[in-house]
C-alpha cells in the first residue's frame, strides 16, 4: 500500500474516533440502547481496519484474520454478557 492509503485510513479512523465522542455527549438525548450498539460498531469497524490495514492482515495467512476475529466476536459477546447482568438494557 501507498502512503497515501495509510493517510486515508488514519483519516477514517479520525472520523470514527469523532462520532464516537459525538455519541458521547449525546448520551442524554440516546437511550443506551441505541448508543451502546452504535459504538460496538464503530469499535469493530476500527478494529477491522487497523488490524487489516496497520497490522497487515489482509496480506497474512488467513489463519491469522480468523484469530482476531475470533478475538474479536469473544470480546463483543463477553461484554454484552456483561450489559445483560448488570440490567442495563431495562
């Protein structure tokens, strides 16, 4: 990849980090349960890149992508457990 593609991810990157905080300061406007899924998105969607662009996963094994995929589904589906338990859904 070209330098300027790794500007244009860090670019992206920028913007989520910004509606991420956008989210934020709009938490008493949302109810949690439209905040809460939004940034699971945008955290997946930042993993994503960084890990297939910065950590060159896309040009690795495909074993590799399946391990931090796998790391990735186990940590969304540990902290929704955690939301369930401690009844923030209600």
């Amino acid at each position: 990849p070209s330098p300027l593609q790794y500007v244009l991810i860090a670019v992206v990157l920028c913007t989520i980090t910004a509606a991420e905080v956008s989210l934020y300061y709009l938490q008493g406007d949302l109810p949690n349960a439209a905040i809460i899924p939004l940034l699971l998105i945008f955290a997946i969607l930042k993993f994503a890149l960084v890990a297939s662009w910065y950590m060159h996963l896309r040009t690795d094994r495909p074993i590799f992508a399946r391990f931090f995929v796998l790391g990735i589904v186990s940590a969304v589906l540990l902290f929704l457990i955690a939301l369930t338990s401690l009844q923030i859904w209600s």
